[in-house]
C-alpha cells in the first residue's frame, strides 16, 4: 500500500524526462532511497501516504539533476585532434607537479643498490655453489635486493605526480611489501637451486605466493587515482579522437590497407626467407610493423581536412 | 542573541549556517565515505545525525554531489544485491578521493584558523 504510493509519486517527479539509461539509473538508485526514507517515517508513527508524500517532498526538483547530467554530452565532440592535443599541452603544463629532488636523488641511490644487490646475489650464489661463501651472506644480500625494490614501489606510488594523486601510505606500503616478497622469493630461489639447498626451496615458494597473492588482492581492490583534469582529458579524447566511429569510410579504407600491409609483408617474408635466409624473416615483419603503426597513427588522428 | 555581526536575526543565522555546510558537501560525503562504502540514504542520515538535524543538506543536493563525485573519479558507484525493495546504489571513495578530502580538510583548518582571527574571535571567548 505504502509502496505503491511513493512509486507513483516517483513516476510523476520523472514525468516527461527522457528516459535515457542515465536517467533511469538515478531514478533507479532514488526510489531505493526512498523506500528506506518511508520506512523510518512510517516506523515514527507517520501515515503510510503522508509518510510517502512526505518523503518525496524533500527529495528537492529532479530536474535540475537530469539537466546537469545531460549538459556535458552537447557541448563535447566536434573538436580538432589539433585543439586537444594543444590544450592538453596547456593543462599537463598548468597541472604539473614537479618532483621532490629529494626523492629523486634517494630512489637513484637505492635503484643502484638494486642493481648492485641483484648482481652480488647471482656472484653469492655461485660462490655458494663452489664453496666459496657460507649460506649466510647470499640471503642477505638477496634480502636487501627485495626490501630496495619494495622501497622504490612504495615510495614512488606515495608520491603525487601531474596526473595521479597519491596513493595513502598503507597501501602503497603493501604494494612495496608485495614486489619485495616477490624479488626476494625469487633470487632466494635461484640461491639455493644454485647451492643445492632444496629444503629452503619451499620457504622461497612460500614468499613468493605470499607476495603474488598480495599483489593480486592490491589489483582487485583498486581504485581510481587520476586527477579531474586527467579524467576530463581522457574524456575528451574518447569523444573526438575516434574518427573510424564517425566516418565508417575511412573504417573501411584502414581496413583494406591493413589486409594490404599484412599480405605484402608475407609474402616479402616467404621471399626473403627462402632466398636469403630463414634467419631474416623478423626484418619484412618489423618494417611491415611499422608501415602499420605509421598508417594508423596519421588515419586515425592526423587529417583534419578530410573531415570538413 | 548577538554575538558577532550584529544584524543577523536567527533565522539569518542559519541560513549563514547552511550555507556553509553546502558549499563543503563533495568534502562532507567524501568524509562519510571514508570508513566504509554507503548508499544515499545512509549518507543522508549520517549527515543528519552528525548535525543533531538541526541543518539538512536537501537530498537533491546530495544526488548531484554524487554524480560530481563520480565524474570526477573521486568515488565509485556500485549497485548492491538486495532481493527485495529497490536496489540500493553504494558508493566508495577512491584514492583520488582520499587524497582530495585530505587536502580539502587541510584547506578547510588552515581557513578556520584565518577566519577566527579575523572575526577576532579568541578575544571574545
């Protein structure tokens, strides 16, 4: 009873608004709402109509929300690739967030113990295989490996850059917990394959699911870390670059230029291969592959005049 | 009842009241947010409470946050899986977001701080 009335009224705070998905959605995810904001009041003693009434009085106007939510598709689209690119050039430029020479100069550091830490695991390992070195010294120095990684992950994912936001310490901390585990299980590994110490092979094993399991629920839990400018740009992007979606003419030019491409580079491949060697086959591949992307950079982006 | 600038009645006071609280919605429902994921109803309340009721930010104000917020990647929208009733849309803060409402709140106390001593108001506590 007391529902039929707020779905009434719902339907005639929507009437006459186009029922685009978007307004749908809002109408959908409003009556939800509703239905909660009825049921306390009928729950304080309110009358299942008034309590309806009621409840879709203080909702506000719907129809300034509907305009606001189609207001931004009118003016988008029909700009140049040209305009985009150099406004973009402006706002990456207006939006740039330097970075902090501190941490740019502590990264280069650990970067280079990294490297140094990876190497002098792989010269522990095969002094442990000749019985130059105890155990002792390739673990540690397979533990640094893996804690500099873990550090250069965290830190850098903390750090806000021009067009990312930072990511909260904890998790970025997580993130550099997980890359380590993994570095660190896998040059352990390699350690003790070297030395022949199979036993520890299954505490290597254990780390390193341990830090893909790490890694794969940071993945899943993602959220979004783009700033507005970056988000808006992307928008933007979609919305006038794809010209194939505009003019299915020169969809289908491109797609007979692909089949040309891809065809020529076979058969000069076949050619080459059977007259200078099998071993240069990669070469008509490679220039093929890059007549390709050449092709589909200037169609899809590049000739603003054909478009009138 | 006057305490600071003198010609605001009560009702002027809330409408000051109110106003203020408007302006900073994106960042209140950021800060709702930042705990758990919420529906609008949930958010609505919490608002409501937080106040003791006596300022309300209107529904439809809320609802076009929403959206903003969403455009701007600053939370997600999720539809739950509830069986009966209508189906409830939660909401959840991103990183981005996080990042937002940590500098808006930023901005917010160093602005207090300046308005307080404009309003030359350690003197009159």
């Amino acid at each position: 009873m007391m529902s039929t009335s707020v779905h009434r009224l719902l339907d005639q705070a929507f009437a006459g608004l186009p029922a685009t998905p978007d307004v749908l959605d809002l109408k959908e995810e409003i009556r939800a709402n509703l239905l909660d904001r009825v049921a306390e009041l009928t729950g304080g003693g309110v009358a299942p109509d008034e309590a309806a009434r009621r409840a879709v009085d203080e909702l506000g106007d719907v129809r300034t929300l509907v305009e606001d939510a189609s207001g931004p598709t009118a003016d988008a689209g029909s700009d140049g690739a040209a305009r985009i690119a150099a406004s973009a050039v402006e706002l990456v430029a207006r939006n740039r967030v330097p970075r902090e020479p501190s941490y740019v100069a502590v990264v280069v550091l650990v970067s280079m113990v990294l490297a140094a830490s990876v190497v002098g695991t792989v010269f522990a390992a095969v002094g442990l295989a000749h019985r130059d070195v105890g155990l002792g010294l390739p673990t540690g120095i397979a533990l640094v490996a893996g804690a500099a990684l873990g550090w250069v992950v965290g830190a850098s994912l903390a750090q806000e850059t021009t067009t990312n936001h930072p990511m909260p310490a904890g998790r970025s901390a997580l993130f550099g917990v997980g890359w380590g585990l993994v570095l660190a299980g896998c040059l352990l590994a390699y350690v003790h394959l070297a030395g022949a110490r199979h036993v520890w092979l299954a505490v290597d094993g254990l780390a390193l699911v341990a830090g893909v399991v790490l890694l794969s629920y940071l993945a899943a839990t993602s959220t979004n870390r783009k700033k507005q400018w970056a988000l808006a740009e992307a928008r933007r992007h979609v919305e006038a670059g794809n010209r194939f979606e505009r003019d299915p003419a020169a969809a289908a030019r491109f797609g007979i230029y692909t089949a040309v491409v891809w065809g020529l580079t076979g058969v000069s491949a076949l050619i080459v291969g059977a007259t200078i060697g099998w071993t240069w086959v990669w070469v008509p591949g490679v220039l093929g592959w890059a007549v390709f992307m050449l092709m589909l950079a200037t169609m899809l982006f590049g000739a603003k005049h054909q478009d009138g | 009842m006057q305490k600071s600038s003198g010609s605001t009645s009560d009702g002027g006071a809330d409408a000051f009241a109110a106003d203020l609280l408007r302006g900073h919605t994106d960042t209140i429902v950021l800060g709702v947010l930042r705990r758990r994921d919420r529906y609008g109803f949930e958010i609505y309340k919490a608002i409501r409470d937080a106040t003791g009721g006596d300022y309300e930010i209107k529904e439809a104000t809320l609802y076009a946050a929403y959206r903003r917020l969403v455009k701007d990647g600053l939370v997600e929208a999720y539809w739950g899986d509830e069986s009966q009733g209508g189906r409830r849309k939660y909401y959840r803060i991103t990183d981005a977001g996080r990042a937002v409402y940590r500098r808006n709140v930023d901005a917010w106390v160093a602005t207090r701080r300046t308005i307080d001593s404009l309003l030359d108001l350690k003197g009159s506590r």
